[in-house]
C-alpha cells in the first residue's frame, strides 16, 4: 500500500473527525508497521478529539497484520495477525508500533474481538491486578457495563472473586451477571453496596459521588483504584470515614504510566490468548465501517451502546 489515509481532527467539519490522507509511516528500528484491519473507539481519546487542535490523530486500538517487522528483530514477523497499543495515531491504515505494545494473535481471535482488548482490557487487567490475590475476595466495579467494566467482571471471575457490580440502570443488571457479577446495585451512588462489603478492591471509573462513596467502603488494607470520572471530576468525601479502615489506599491509575512498567504487549498476548480459550468474551455492540467514525463517536459520548465499538478499516476512501 502506497498510499495511507487515517482519521484526522478537523475542527471545520460536523463530528470534527474525518479520514485525510498522511504520510506513511517510518518506523523505528523498535517498531513493527501494521496494516489495520479494525479499531475500536474509547471514551477518553473521542472527548479529546472534541478539543483537539486540526491535524490531531486519535486512536489508541488496533488489530492488523505486520507489513514490515522491526529491524532490531523484535517483535512479531511479517504476515503475522497482531492486536496493538499506541498512545495516538492508531486509527490509521498504516501505522508503526512498538513491538513492546504489539502481540500475536491466536488464529481463532478475530481482528474485530482483538481490536476491543487493548485500552479497556489491559485498564481491567492492570487495575485488578493492585489487589494482588482475589480468590475469595470482595470486589467492587463502578460502571459496570462499559468496556473495562464489563473486562473486569470477566476478568476478576476467573480470578475467584467475589464480584458486586455497580449499574446506573435497572435494565443493566442482567448483562453484568452474566459477565461474572455476583450482586449488582443500582444508581449512581453505590453505597447501597455496603452491605456486601467491605471490599478487598474497588474499581472506580466514574469519580464524583461514586467514589466519594466508594472510598468509604473499602476493608482495611483495602484498595480503591480511580481510573476515570465521567460522573463527574469533583469529590467531595468524609475523611473521618475513610482514615479509620486502617491503610486503606487510593490508587490514581493511568494506563500509558503503567505499561511503562509492564510492556502492553504481555498483558495483549494473555488477553488474547483468554479470548482463544473461550475463557474471555468481548462485549462488541457496534460494527461499522470506518468511514462512520464521526457518528459512531458521538454515539458513544451519548452512551447510545454499551460495550466496544469497533470499526473496520478499509483501503483507500
């Protein structure tokens, strides 16, 4: 392919995104160029792209084929199926990937399943895993029925905890049963969720009053990961009841300062690999092809679907 087109900010247009020619890209010796088969949209890189100056490239998941392997001979070769990882720019048909962040996949994972597991599925692994050994263990997910939620549930199922999930509508619970939970409360605020507490973790990715609430019902020595605040970025909470638990910490997680300390592509090749086994199942409420990028990504600040979008990219448009 000698020409390449990515999706691209331009503030002038209705959806501000639309797909321009770029150049193709130059790879480092440490990075692999991937031809891009499907993308997946994630809340936290379309609200940027709603602020981004013109020029900007969002896109942080990508599943394709290794066009050119990396020079210094990491990574996978060409021809191989990967799902990758990049910190901007992956909704593209060309892009260059480290191959830290670039991981194999399993023949019978498709590129529509593998493109879904980057952001939300490492964010569910990594946060899950600051509370060490779960079997047995209480654990609470805010915003359930999103992406990382929904990762979660699975995840910390095959882990043996014991999952209360958190849903802001009724009609929601049956879904994160049956992804793993095993009591579900409802509403905005989780406090309701006292009485299956306290927790070992707790999984916050809503902020406001949910983790005002959340930190309260931690047990000591419990752990409140915060990884997101779309219910709002100001907290206000009673730290005469959050002292007493005893070391009870709050935890501000980012995934692009996590993978530095443990390459994305471990976590992917695992993912990956739960998917081929039938032990992980990617909740996928929208196909599209790429060329819809400007509607599916207000469908999602809408919350129009839950699960992963995921959008097929094509040759030249």
């Amino acid at each position: 392919m000698n020409s390449n087109q990515a999706i691209v900010v331009d503030p002038n247009i209705t959806g501000r995104l639309v797909i321009q020619d770029v150049t193709a890209p130059t790879p480092l010796p440490t990075e692999a160029v991937v031809r891009v088969a499907a993308i997946s949209l994630n809340r936290g890189e379309v609200r940027r792209s709603m602020n981004a100056d013109a020029g900007w490239r969002p896109g942080w998941d990508l599943a394709g084929i290794v066009e050119q392997a990396a020079t210094d001979g990491s990574g996978p070769k060409v021809g191989a199926r990967v799902v990758g990882f990049l910190r901007s720019g992956a909704w593209a048909q060309q892009v260059a990937v480290p191959t830290n962040a670039l991981a194999e996949l399993p023949e019978s994972v498709t590129f529509t399943q593998a493109a879904t597991l980057p952001v939300a599925g490492l964010t569910a692994l990594l946060t899950l895993r600051k509370g060490g050994l779960l079997l047995g263990r209480p654990v609470l997910i805010t915003g359930a029925t999103g992406g990382v939620g929904d990762f979660a549930c699975q995840l910390a199922r095959l882990s043996g905890a014991r999952i209360v999930a958190s849903v802001r509508r009724a009609d929601q619970v049956a879904a994160v049963k049956a992804a793993g939970a095993d009591e579900v409360v409802v509403g905005d605020d989780p406090s309701s969720a006292k009485e299956f507490g306290p927790y070992h973790l707790i999984l916050d990715s809503l902020g406001g009053r949910s983790l005002s609430a959340a930190m309260t019902l931690l047990a000591k020595d419990g752990v409140c990961v915060t990884f997101g605040s779309s219910a709002g970025s100001e907290v206000t909470f009673d730290v005469s009841r959050f002292y007493p638990l005893g070391r009870a910490t709050l935890y501000g997680f980012i995934l692009f300062d996590e993978v530095l300390q443990e390459p994305a592509a471990e976590g992917l090749a695992l993912l990956a690999n739960l998917v081929a086994g039938g032990k992980l199942h990617p909740q996928i409420s929208v196909e599209a092809p790429w060329t819809q990028i400007a509607d599916m990504a207000q469908q999602l600040i809408d919350r129009k679907y839950p699960g992963k979008a995921v959008l097929h990219v094509s040759d030249a448009v």
